[in-house]
C-alpha cells in the first residue's frame, strides 16, 4: 500500500478448515489419458480412496497408508472406450470425507452431496448438515420418517459462492428410528441416512461376512441380527491386533445389520482379521482370512474381442494379480513393439480391456508383456 510517500506492505495466510484436500491435475481429461489426483491429509494415517464412474459405478479404490508429509497421489488410466461424464473421487480418512470431479471427455458437472455431523442424535438435539453443490445453487430439502413418510415441509437451501452451505433440524417431536434425508437440484439428488433415538446393548449382537477369504483391495459386506433399532460400533483388525476401520452403524426396525463400507487395503499383512461389533456390553466378533494376493504374481491373458463397425476387430486384455497401474508391451512375431498400453487394476488386482488390432496387421504369433511395480507376465496370442 502506498500514498506516493511511503509503502507498507501487509501479508497473511489463507488457511482452510478442510483435512482432506485433493484436487485434480486438470478439471477435464480425454479418453486414454491417465487421470491424476494430488493433494494432501491427515499424516501418518491411512485414507480410502474411491473413484466412481458418471454411473456411480465404483471402478477403482485403495486404502493407501500416507507418510508424515500427508501427501497423497492417485491415478486412473482411462481408454478410448471409458465411458465420459463427471467422475467423483471419495476421499474418507476417519470421520472426514471429501468429493472431488473431475471430467471425461467434457467439463464435470457437480452434483448434489450432503454430510450429518454424526449418525445418531437424541430427540432434545439439533442435527447439523453440511451441503455441497453448484456455486450459489438453491437446493431442495426433504426428510423421510421411519415410516417413509415425509417429516415436516421441504426446506430451500441457497448455497455460497464457495458450493458449500449448511443447515440445521431440530429433532423435537422426531419418533425414535431412522430417518433419510434427500437434497435434490432438478435430476441430481443426495441422500444420507440419519437416526434419532437409537440405543446401544439391546441384545445379543450376531455378526458374519459374505465370505471367509479375501484379498488385499477386497470389499467386505457384514450381515447379522440384534434387537431393532440398536446403535453398534464396527472396528476393523489386522492380525497384529492394530485398529484399521471404525465404523458407527445401526440395525433397522427389524434388528438387521447392513455395512457394506469396509475394505481390506491393497498392503494388507496376510493372516487372520477381524471385525468387532459391539453395543454397550454386548460384542460378536467374525473372522476372515487374508492371503498374499489373489494371484501369486501376475497373469496375462488375451481373448478374442467383438468386431467394431468402424474400428475393426479386437482383442480383450485379461490381467489378474496386477497392482495399480500396470503397463502393457504388445510385440509382433519379429520382435517389434507394436503398441505399449497402460491401466489401472481394480481392487481385485484385475484388468480387463478391449484392444483394438491396428488395420494392415500382419496374421501371426505376437506376444504381450505385462508389468507393474512389483511383478511382471508375458503371453502369446494369435492374429489371424
């Protein structure tokens, strides 16, 4: 600042409240291009990553484990065959979660997300709810009673230049139960679950996963029964007895258990894990197995693929046992490289991608060569 006598100079910082910030290399990318997250969390600790497709199909996730800088880097190879549209990356690191857009082959568009400041309230609380959307958007409110009923007038929202807003619910008069809310702009919607009156050590607690082994990057879907109405705590184990996951979660009226939120991470130490669920002094525990890989190493395979109008023919790239991006070397019969592909595996470690044979190539034995960095395969294939 000057009056043409003397200067001053004024500096500050602009800090945000948000621990989790991740943002995208670009806002939009084309079809084959490697799509590129950076940004920053809570160091030290491990965060899950999940990237849903325009479907709201989850095509990749991890658990990744972050060093004392907090810094946090993910990508996702995309082909000329991806489908394009708003792609959402969740970011979850204890009770944070974080959403961030990007485009495929057109600007994203953001939709409509909303967060409760916890799970369960007393009826003499105040529920807060932070909002998320379209800078300064007006949204629509609505909440459905235990009885799918809608509790009370549908609320408008006018959100701040900065996408975000915040409204709060008095919960007096609100029956014990689980209640959801919906916040909608015309098509785009977000729904979240919320209870009120729920308790915790109303009977027995009967736990059970879908299946008894697993992966590293596998999901885990945990069933079971207790009184209806009932808050529990889920508390994921690795072998060594180290806290993983915690997870607040409820039965419904009918004394079901549902939590579909847990996944073994990508590093996972092979033996037996466990997760606990308890409510007051009442606990079950269900166990599971973790092996190494699903595969050990990597395995490549090639089948033939569908016939394109306008493309040509193809092959489909199997891969199984591959861990995050993996690249792909396709050679002639006489030694030449002939096209040099990469993807990003699923969870699973699993891969499975149309090629299309370039016109004019010659019939015979090509090989494919895979590799990540940890493992690496190889096979033939014929060209006709």
């Amino acid at each position: 600042i000057t009056d043409g006598k003397s200067n001053k100079s004024i500096s500050w910082t602009v800090e945000s409240d948000k621990k989790i910030i991740i943002t995208p290399s670009t806002l939009k990318f084309e079809p084959g291009e490697i799509m590129k997250f950076n940004g920053t969390a809570i160091p030290n600790k491990t965060i899950e990553i999940v990237l849903e497709d325009p479907l709201g199909k989850e095509v990749f996730s991890d658990i990744i484990s972050l060093d004392a800088s907090g810094e946090v880097e993910f990508e996702y190879q995309t082909t000329q065959t991806t489908t394009e549209g708003t792609y959402t990356l969740i970011a979850t690191q204890e009770k944070d979660k974080e959403f961030t857009y990007a485009g495929l082959g057109q600007l994203p568009t953001i939709p409509v997300n909303l967060e409760f400041d916890k799970l369960n309230y007393k009826a003499s609380e105040t529920a807060y709810i932070t909002i998320s959307g379209k800078a300064s958007e007006i949204l629509s409110l609505l909440i459905i009673d235990p009885s799918d009923k809608t509790k009370g007038d549908v609320v408008s929202i006018q959100l701040q230049p900065d996408g975000r807003g915040s409204h709060s619910i008095d919960l007096k008069g609100f029956a014990s139960g689980v209640y959801t809310a919906v916040a909608s702009k015309g098509t785009s919607q977000s729904t979240e679950i919320f209870t009120v009156g729920l308790v915790v050590g109303s009977g027995d607690i009967d736990i059970n996963t879908t299946k008894i082994e697993y992966s590293p990057g596998d999901s885990i879907l945990v069933l079971g029964d207790t009184g209806s109405n009932v808050l529990l705590t889920l508390t994921l184990f690795d072998p060594d007895g180290n806290e993983i996951k915690v997870k607040e979660t409820y039965s419904n009226k009918n004394g079901k258990i549902s939590e579909s939120s847990f996944r073994i991470p990508s590093d996972a130490k092979p033996g037996t894990w466990t997760i606990k669920a308890t409510s007051g002094s009442n606990f079950d525990n269900a166990e599971m197995q973790v092996h190494a890989t699903s595969i050990e190493g990597m395995v490549v395979l090639v089948e033939d693929g569908p016939d394109y109008a306008a493309a040509g023919k193809s092959k489909i790239i199997k891969v199984f046992g591959g861990q995050q991006t993996v690249t792909m070397e396709i050679f002639a019969p006489d030694g030449e490289r002939i096209d040099e592909l990469s993807f990003g595996a699923s969870g699973q470690g699993e891969i499975n991608q149309p090629w299309i044979i370039p016109k004019d190539t010659e019939p015979g034995t090509y090989t494919i060569k895979v590799s990540d960095a940890f493992n690496s395969a190889e096979s033939t294939f014929e060209i006709e």
